[in-house]
C-alpha cells in the first residue's frame, strides 16, 4: 500500500497550513513608496504573501514581482464624481467656447480664459473637497473591487502608509477583530496595533 499524495501549493508550508499573508494599503504613497516597496520586499524574503493595494499607476516598478499589486486608479476615473467634475468644469465649457476658435485671436483669448478659469475651479473648489471624499471613495472601490479576492482568513497583518487608506483600515479592523491593523512601518509579523 503506498501513501497518498500530497500536492504542495506555492504559499503552502509542509504541515498545509497557509502563509501568513500581509496587505499593505498604500493609496497615495507619495514619500513613503519606497518604504512600502522594502516592507513588502521584508516580508516576502520572511516567506509571506504580500498584497499592495494603491491607487496610484506610476512608482510601483521596483516592487517585488512576488506581491500581488491591486491598484485602483482605473476604477477611481471612472466613478461617477471624478467623471462628472470633468464633464461639467473642462468638456461643457470646451464646446462652448469651440465656435469661437473661427474667430481668430478672440477665439484664442476666449479659450485661454476657459482654461484659467476652469483650472482655478478644479484647484480651489473641486479639489479641497474631494480631498476629504477620496478616502471614502478608495475604501468604497477597495471593497467592493479587490478584497474579494483576498482571504481576509489568512491575512495577519493589515500596514497602512498613508491617510488615504485610514477609512479602509478601520472598517477591516472592525470587520476582522484577529486581525492586526496599523499604521506603524515596522517589519514584524507579530500582533501589535
């Protein structure tokens, strides 16, 4: 009679048990990036499985090939709130002012002033207040598009690196109360808020 076979699936140990899984959330990393990607790095080499969740498309170019990258800057374009501001700040005005163009140095002028005056709305009304809505946004996309396909069962530690991510972090802290949530950069797998 021989022993059954027993597959080994990668993040598997001997014993079947998983793992340990980290998901760092790093939604708009600006300065702490890099420190994102050596956390991620850290625990990779200490046999974990990493998840980076961003909402940022450019900077993730030396991160780890082993840590699965969840990005939601596609999914952040698309809401309706970003889509909207645009359509009502940039394109409405742009089609206004386009049957000027015929008109030579007036049309020019005219849409030189489309442009200032759409910009100063983007910068001083629509961007103050998403500031304060994107968290919730993020967290909302977060949810819905990417922690399907985590196992939240297998995750020990949740590293948040930026405010941005804060509303998320609390909503997994209260939803998986064994699970570790932090803000703290530290590279231990150990449960410590």
């Amino acid at each position: 009679m021989t022993a059954p076979e027993t597959k080994v699936r990668e993040g598997d140990d001997v014993n079947g048990e998983g793992s340990p899984r980290v998901l760092l959330v790093a939604m708009a990393p600006d300065l702490k990036r890099k420190k994102a990607i050596r956390l991620a790095a850290h625990f990779l080499d200490e046999g974990a499985r990493v998840d980076v969740l961003t909402a940022e498309r450019r900077g993730w170019g030396k991160l780890d090939e082993r840590a699965r990258l969840h990005r939601l800057d596609e999914a952040e374009a698309r809401h309706p709130l970003p889509w909207l501001e645009r359509a009502v700040v940039v394109r409405a005005p742009r089609l206004a002012v386009r049957p000027l163009a015929r008109l030579g140095r007036p049309g020019a002028m005219a849409e030189r002033v489309r442009g200032r005056l759409s910009g100063a709305v983007h910068r001083r009304l629509f961007l103050p207040f998403y500031r304060h809505v994107r968290p919730l946004l993020l967290a909302r996309l977060a949810r819905r598009r990417v922690l399907r396909d985590i196992d939240m069962a297998q995750v020990v530690r949740v590293i948040v690196t930026d405010r941005d991510g804060v509303p998320l972090a609390w909503r997994l802290a209260r939803r998986h109360p064994g699970v570790t949530v932090t803000t703290r950069l530290d590279k231990s797998l150990e449960a410590r808020g």
